[in-house]
C-alpha cells in the first residue's frame, strides 16, 4: 500500500456564512460584556464524509449550522 504525506486542505467559508457566524456571536459577546466578562469565543467545526463537507459554529451549548463548505486539497491531500 502507497504511503501519503501529510498535506494541507484549505477550508472556505462563503460570505453569507461568515456574516452569519458574525451575527450569530454579536448578541453573545454584548451580554458577556454587559456582565465585565470576556466573550466565551466559538469554534468552526468541519465535518467531512464522501461527497459531502459541512461546517457548524459551536459557542458552549450553542451550535449553529453552516451548510456546505468548499474545500481544496492541496499537493499531498486525498480526499
């Protein structure tokens, strides 16, 4: 079996998303404001199966569905 090196993918979000993601966080880091605490942050988690590549924010218990995301293999990468 051919071994592969470790590549890189580069992941994209559209704009729609990430102005999405940004409305979606604003109210969460006002009310952490509002209260002299730090905002809590978020994490883009990216699901990948055959055919299909996702992404969701997550901020505690909170998720956010993002829909498809646009991925490009570069030198190294199988997908």
């Amino acid at each position: 079996m051919k071994k592969t090196q470790p590549g890189t993918v580069l992941i994209t979000l559209s704009a729609e998303q990430v102005d999405k993601v940004n409305a979606w966080i604003a109210p969460i880091n006002v009310a952490h404001f509002a209260e002299e605490c730090m905002p809590p942050g978020f994490d883009i988690v990216i699901s990948v199966s055959p055919g299909e590549q996702t992404a969701h924010a997550r901020c505690g218990q909170q998720q956010l569905e993002l829909g498809e995301v646009t991925m490009f293999p570069l030198p190294g990468w199988v997908l």
